[in-house]
C-alpha cells in the first residue's frame, strides 16, 4: 500500500489484516521538523506495519529513513545528519493509563474516532531522533579549524622565531 499525504489511518482496523504503509514525505511537508531545517529539500523515506502484540496491544512497527541539513552548534554551518531509526509504538486503549503499556513501547494515543496521519506518526519519530544540540565532528567543524589555526600559528611562532635565533648564529 503505497499512498500520499495527509492521509487518515486507523492502526487497530490496519492492525487486524497485519497492513503496512510504506511511503515517501517531502521534508517541506513536516511543518515542525522545517524550523530545524538548513535545507528543506529532500525527502523521508518511511514503512509503517502493523500489528497486535501477544497482549492484544495493537503496536506500529515505524522505521524511518533520511538525510537532514541541520545547523552545527558550534560553526553554524550546515550538516549532513543521517536519520535511520526504527521504533516500536504501542497503541494506549480509550481510558487506559499510561503505564499500562509495555515499557519497550513509545506511547500513541489516537484521536476520537481512533485514527492518526501518516505524517503525524513519522515526524513524531524524526523530532525524537534528532538530538538537541549537533556538531560538526572535531576535524570537520569550521568553528574548530579557526580556534586550530590560532593553537597553530601560537605554537608555530616560539619556534620559528628559535629558527631564526640560530640561523642567525650560523
Ligand atoms: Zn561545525
């Protein structure tokens, strides 16, 4: 089942046929994700299967995958962060406690008629993996090369001012 957004689905009914949804979101359709975004271009890939647990707890098998342009903490420049996460989501029943679910289970709770949207579901899931604060790897932030070059030319000058004190001499 291959469908576009916003799409309307019901997990208990896609549950019981053991469906899956396997798609793809433009990044410029996640209007929560957009403000993290250096560049909204790009895509998301996602599958979705459902299913019941042994409990009879309908759970969401939610894999997603990604490349997002996100802004380094530290040079502000943009990065490339790669996004492949798969959870598993547990469906809360109407009047259920929270921690009536199992605890390898992230929370869903469905609206009235007992249904979400496709793209609720997966940006949910991209907000959680993308982690608060993202840097550039040492060698590879520009923040970090300019502070480098200052640690450099400190250490480098000692010495070549040694250089000229023996050249000198000679
Ligand atoms: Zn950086």
């Amino acid at each position: 089942m291959t469908s576009d957004l916003p799409q309307s689905i019901n997990p208990l009914c896609l549950a019981k046929t053991r469906d899956a949804i396997v798609g793809k979101i433009k990044l410029n359709s996640l209007s929560r994700t957009k403000t993290v975004l250096m560049n909204e271009e790009g895509e998301l890939k996602y599958s979705l299967k459902f299913d019941f647990d042994k409990s009879g707890v309908c759970i969401i098998e939610c894999e997603i995958e990604t490349e997002l342009i996100l802004e380094c903490q530290r040079c502000f420049k943009p990065l490339e962060f790669n996004v492949r996460n798969i959870s598993l989501l547990g469906i809360i029943g109407k009047g259920k406690e929270l921690g009536t679910l199992a605890k390898e289970y992230e929370p869903l709770e469905l609206d009235e008629d007992g249904e979400t949207t496709v793209e609720e579901l997966i940006e949910e899931e991209l907000l959680l993996s993308i982690p608060l604060s993202v840097l550039h790897p040492l060698d590879k932030c520009a923040g970090t090369n300019d502070l480098d070059k200052i640690n450099v030319e400190a250490k480098v000058r000692p010495f070549s001012g040694l250089a000229v004190l023996i050249n000198g001499k000679d």
